[in-house]
C-alpha cells in the first residue's frame, strides 16, 4: 500500500533513501525530500507490504498521461520482484488511468510486470468462456 509521504515521516524517509547510492550524502538526501516536497508533479510513497511497517519508498513523478517511476528504494529483505509488482499494481491502481512508465534500471520489471498482467488477463478470459 501507497501512502503519500509527509514530514512526519522524515526520517523513516531518509532512511529508505539512504540506500540509494546518490543519496548517501545528507545534502543530496535533503535536497530531494525539498524537491519532492516543492513540486507538484512529483511525490513521494512510503511503501508498505501486507505488514504494520513501512518497508520502502517510492518516488513518482505525474504528468496527465503518465506516471513516471523515478526510483523504488526497498528494506534489503523486501528487495524482490514480487514486491515491485506489488507496488507497481499499487501504482497503477492509484492512478489507473496513467501510463506506468519507469527509470531504465526498473524498466525490465516494468516490462515483466505488463507481460504477467496480460497473461493473468487471457488465463482470466479462458476461465470466463469455459
């Protein structure tokens, strides 16, 4: 589940962005709360799985059409592809009517994520005709 950063959450935050490799440094990891916090169009989501904790963050940029992932920054033992699914069908369900797009290192789950979802969309069509 997505849940829309806020400052109270700062320092939970900064310590999924912490991971990041560009991040390490407290400047570059105020700026980019900053940044997030000054624009619009872009927004940062404390994740969180089927547990009470929060377990990543995810930072999305919004255009009319598209929803842009910029980064996913993961608890290491919440690091998989099935949870990136999950939060990209989080994504999609809170804006359904956005393209996902994502950064380049993304881009291939992005891509499996698609393919999945259509295969479980025919299986689901099969059923329905049997």
């Amino acid at each position: 589940m997505l849940n829309k950063y806020s400052d109270e959450n700062k320092k939970i935050a900064m310590g999924f962005l912490s991971y990041i490799t560009d991040l390490k440094d407290l400047d570059n990891l105020e700026q980019e709360l900053e940044l997030y916090s000054e624009d619009e169009n872009r927004q940062l989501y404390l994740w969180k799985s089927n547990l009470d904790d929060f377990s990543g963050i995810v930072a999305l940029s919004f255009s009319e059409r598209t929803v842009f992932v910029e980064y996913i920054s993961l608890n290491p033992s919440y690091r998989s592809q099935s949870n990136i699914f999950k939060i990209f069908d989080d994504i999609q369900q809170k804006s359904p009517k956005r393209v996902i797009l994502a950064n380049f290192g993304l881009n291939a789950e992005l891509i499996q994520w698609r393919k999945n979802k259509e295969k479980l969309e025919k299986d689901k069509d099969m059923e329905e005709t049997d």
